[in-house]
C-alpha cells in the first residue's frame, strides 16, 4: 500500500511550489522577503493543519506517533526510535528517512547515531536517507 495525499494537500503543496518558483523571479527585496515568509507559513504552519484533518493516514500517524511519546515517558525512555512505513511495496534496496534531532551534536551527552542494517525476513540492505532537520523541526 502507498499513502498518497489528498486533493486538498495536493493543491496546497502546488500552490507552495508555484510561490518557490515566483520567489527565484522576484527582484523587488519586500516582495521577496514578504513571498519567502508566505511559504513559511504555509509549508509550516497550514500544511500540517490541512493534512491532518484531511488525510487518514497523516491523523493516524499523528495519533500513533503521540501514543509511542506518551509510552516512551510511561516506560522512563530517554529517546524513542519509531519506524513507520511509507510504503508496503519496495525494491532490493527500500529507502528509508532518518529524523535524527541529535545529528548535528554527535560527540556530546545525548547524542546518538541512528543507522539501519536490512529490512524484513529478507535481509534487503537499506538506503538510508538522514532528512535535513530544517525541513522537520
């Protein structure tokens, strides 16, 4: 199974990308600064807003993800490691994003390094793809 977007995020994220493209055209410093703030708001603040309450599966995701927390603080866990599939249908070699907060702070109290070996039974070696944390936090 692949979870896709809905129509209304689908539109939204559009919509983002056409302002990215106007954005690199504009020479104007306010109208630049004033589009750049625009994306921000709707990349940061709307989108996460529209595809929670329109898609399933990002509520679902929101729900579980809050539910693993609230058990890891049950369960006294300094961190929670959560893997969530995108995507039940993969090649030799599935892809799979790292969200690390402590990536940039490797040698201090309370980093960590987070890698993957295989996937399933099968032994398939992983690509693992560290997600740039300007795009997460």
């Amino acid at each position: 199974m692949i979870y896709y977007d809905s129509l209304e995020v689908e539109r939204l994220k559009s919509l983002i990308d056409n302002k990215r493209t106007y954005l690199s055209k504009i020479q104007n410093k306010t109208s630049y600064q004033h589009t750049e703030k625009e994306i921000l708001f709707l990349t940061n603040d709307i989108l996460p807003i529209v595809a929670g309450n329109t898609m399933i599966s990002h509520n679902d995701f929101a729900k579980y993800a809050i539910r693993s927390y609230n058990a890891a603080i049950d369960y006294k866990c300094n961190g929670l490691l959560m893997y969530v599939p995108i995507s039940d249908q993969y090649e030799e070699r599935p892809v799979v994003g790292i969200v690390n907060s402590r990536e940039l702070v490797r040698f201090e109290y309370g980093a960590i390094e987070v890698c993957i070996d295989n996937m399933d039974g099968f032994g398939y070696p992983v690509t693992p793809i560290n997600l740039p944390l300007n795009c997460v936090l």
